[in-house]
C-alpha cells in the first residue's frame, strides 16, 4: 500500500513513484479503480499521473487500486494506494 499526501489542491501526483522501472514499460498504461471498480483515471503515457480526481472532483480518503501493464511484455502489476487528504 502506497500512502499519499495531499494538499487541499494536489497539483501533480506520481501514483507509483516507487515502482521500479516504471519509466521502462513502454506501450503500456495505468489505470486507477475505486473500491466499487470504477475506473477514475486511465494514461498510456508514462508522464501523465493521477491527480487525485475524478471528472473535476477531489476524491475522497480512502483506498485505491492501480493496475499497470505493459504491452511490450504482457507484465501486469498490481497494488493499492492510500489518498490522504489533509
């Protein structure tokens, strides 16, 4: 689980920031689901994070799965993350 602070207004957010290699999957993508599997943010662009919000709105504290994977080797990585908003 990946704990993350944020300010009231997050402006740029690495939601894997200690995934190694992440930078290396190429032709892949992230996603990023709330606990009833709704998917809040989708990228295939490795420089292109998750800010905390879904359609305009800051999401709540809680508990969030991301999902990565990559095209080029079938890999899938797969954990939870904790938003904290202060």
């Amino acid at each position: 689980t990946r704990l993350l602070h944020l300010p009231p207004r997050p402006l740029f957010l690495t939601i894997l920031t200690s995934t190694p290699n992440l930078k290396y999957f190429r032709g892949g993508r992230v996603q990023v689901f709330d606990r009833d599997g709704r998917r809040l943010f989708y990228t295939e662009s490795p420089t292109v994070s998750w800010d905390g919000t879904y359609e305009g709105k800051e999401m709540p504290t809680g508990t969030y799965i991301w999902i990565l994977e990559s095209r080029e080797t079938g890999e899938v990585r797969r954990g939870t993350l904790t938003l904290i908003r202060q």
